[in-house]
C-alpha cells in the first residue's frame, strides 16, 4: 500500500479554523464562549490552522497556545499609551511596501497574510491594502532597493512572506541578483512552525538556489509549538543551508516564567533554532492584557541567564520608534537610562 500523499500547504491553509466558537468547541471549552469578544474578531478575525489546534490542550482554559490567538473581552479594553502604530512603521514607510528603519536594511512587507492571526501582533492595525510590496511584481520595492547602496541587506516581513507562492517569491529574489549592493536575505515567518506543510519541495528549491546566505528568523513563543513536523520542516530549511533564528515575545500567561522561556529556548535548539529575541510587547491596542511589566521581565532574564548557557538565553529587547535598533533592557542603553 502506498503511503498517503503529502497534504498541500494551501489545502491546510484552507482549512483553518476561523469560527472563535468551533475553536472553543474542538477543545471541550465551550464555557469559555461568555468571554469571546466579536468586536476583536470582526476587526482583527480568528484564524489558526488545525496542526496548531492540535497541539493545544483538551479542556484547559489557561493553554498558552489558545491564549495567543483567541479574541477575548479584554482586546475591547482602551488602554493609554496602546497605540494602532506601536513601532513606528508609519514613519518608516518608503513606498512600495518598504520600511527602512535601520542603517544597512530594508524590510519589505511582502504580504498582508498570515497562517496565524496572533492577538498581540504589532501590526494588527497596518494598511496592508495600501503598501505590500509584491503588488505589481516587486517593481517598486525593487527600485528602491536599486536606488540605495546603503542597503546590504533585504528582510521579507508582513504577514508572512511564506503565505505567499513559490514562483512570487522568486520573482523578487530573480530581481534582487542583479542589485550588486545586496549580500544577505533574512525572512521573518511563523509559517514553518504553525503550518509546517508550507516547507515543502518547492520552497526548499527555491531556497537551495539563492546566491545570498540566507537567515530564517522564526517565531515561536512556547515549547508545546514545536512537534515531530515543525521539527522535520526545520530541518528541511536547515539543509538548504539557512541560519535558523527564533524571536519569542514576552506573554503575560504564555510564557512569563523561567520554566516556560527556558523549555522554549532548549526545546527551539532541539529543534536547530538558536534564540535570538526576546521582546517586550509591543503596545498596540488590543494586546495589552498580555503584558509584563519591565521589573518582572528583567528578573526572568536574570533566572534564565542563569539557567542555561549563554548561547540559549536570546536578547531582551524592545522596540522604541526612532532608534537605530532594537534598544536591550539589559545592560541598559544610555537613552533607556535618561
């Protein structure tokens, strides 16, 4: 008997759960339904694919997996200082669907589509209607990227860069083999750890022929997100050559304990991911109830750098509009001290 074909990447796409209440009723949490906001899920829908419900816990309330995407009542919450542009994009913006914040890189919002709406995503609010930079083949970003020397290095961000197709991937990168001035790819995905399919033959062909070391910065923020298929995707990407990468954000209920950060960081490494960030929430309206203050996320840094061995304790960070890069909460920088 011959195994059963692979599903497709799009197929499980498809599939995912979009229904908060079908969510809560595959997981024995129907009780759980009083607490559901319609406002947050009419404004920012509910969207997960079925291999991460999978890995969510039967009949407990508290998962961190379900917290990260389920639209609750405290989304409604107005909050000071939570904001619809938490990072500073809009000030950023180039044109083209380019954001160019940091010397040396450009970051392209290849797409406005995502496997995974998490509640706390920064860019929940973004226009994606207004700037992705593959409308029109990438010409416009492209010619940005063309008129800027200064630019070494080129991030496809979002969304997902992955939720896009093979051959409109390549489009971008056959442009980008002519640019001189370009020496390193990074993608941001989650899509190979909440929809591990999406590495399939296609992707890693595309991958093995790039002319750029190539980074892939994951986004994991529990250990219970990794399973035997995000680990084989992994390795697949692995064998294309790609540095493996993970940007965590600091949860308040996912992961806000040693135990927790430190699972995520040795299990990611099991995986063939080396830590990278670990970020304080970005404020933007609807996450609020899933922050940690400062206090408390320097003490765990503090637990965890103990811990574990340096090359698995990943940067605390934070994002603040207008510096050069990712400002560290620890050692404090200068400005952070002012």
């Amino acid at each position: 008997m011959q195994p059963p074909a692979p599903r497709r990447w799009q197929q499980a796409w498809r599939e995912a759960v979009r229904d908060p209440r079908e969510l809560l009723a595959l997981l024995g949490l129907e009780r759980l339904a009083a607490g559901l906001s319609d406002a947050a899920a009419a404004q920012f829908p509910l969207r997960v694919p079925r291999g991460f419900v999978a890995r969510m816990r039967p009949r407990d309330p508290h998962d961190p997996l379900l917290r990260q995407v389920l639209p609750v009542l405290d989304e409604e919450r107005v909050v000071p200082g939570f904001a619809l542009d938490a990072v500073g994009d809009a000030a950023a913006r180039r044109g083209g669907g380019v954001i160019h914040k940091y010397h040396g890189r450009a970051l392209l919002i290849a797409t406005g589509s995502c496997a995974v709406h998490c509640r706390y995503c920064f860019r929940r609010h973004y226009p994606y209607a207004e700037d992705t930079a593959a409308t029109a083949g990438w010409r416009a970003a492209v010619a940005r990227i063309v008129d800027d020397p200064s630019i070494h290095e080129v991030i496809l961000s979002g969304g997902d860069p992955l939720a896009l197709a093979d051959h409109k991937l390549a489009e971008l990168t056959d442009a980008l083999r002519a640019v001189p001035h370009v020496r390193r790819l990074r993608l941001h995905t989650r899509l190979p750890v909440v929809l591990p399919e999406r590495v399939d033959a296609g992707l890693l062909a595309w991958l093995g022929d790039l002319p750029w070391p190539v980074t892939v910065v994951l986004h994991a923020n529990h250990a219970h997100e990794f399973d035997p298929a995000v680990d084989a995707a992994l390795a697949r990407l692995r064998a294309t050559g790609a540095s493996l990468l993970n940007q965590a954000v600091l949860l308040r209920g996912v992961n806000d304990d040693v135990e927790a950060l430190a699972a995520l960081c040795e299990r990611g490494f099991a995986a063939g991911v080396l830590p990278y960030y670990l970020h304080q929430l970005d404020r933007v309206a609807g996450a609020a109830h899933f922050e940690v203050d400062d206090a408390r996320a320097l003490a765990l840094h503090a637990a965890l750098a103990a811990r574990l061995p340096g090359y698995l304790v990943p940067r605390l960070v934070r994002e603040i509009p207008g510096e050069p890069g990712k400002t560290p909460l620890w050692p404090p920088s200068p400005r952070a001290a002012e």
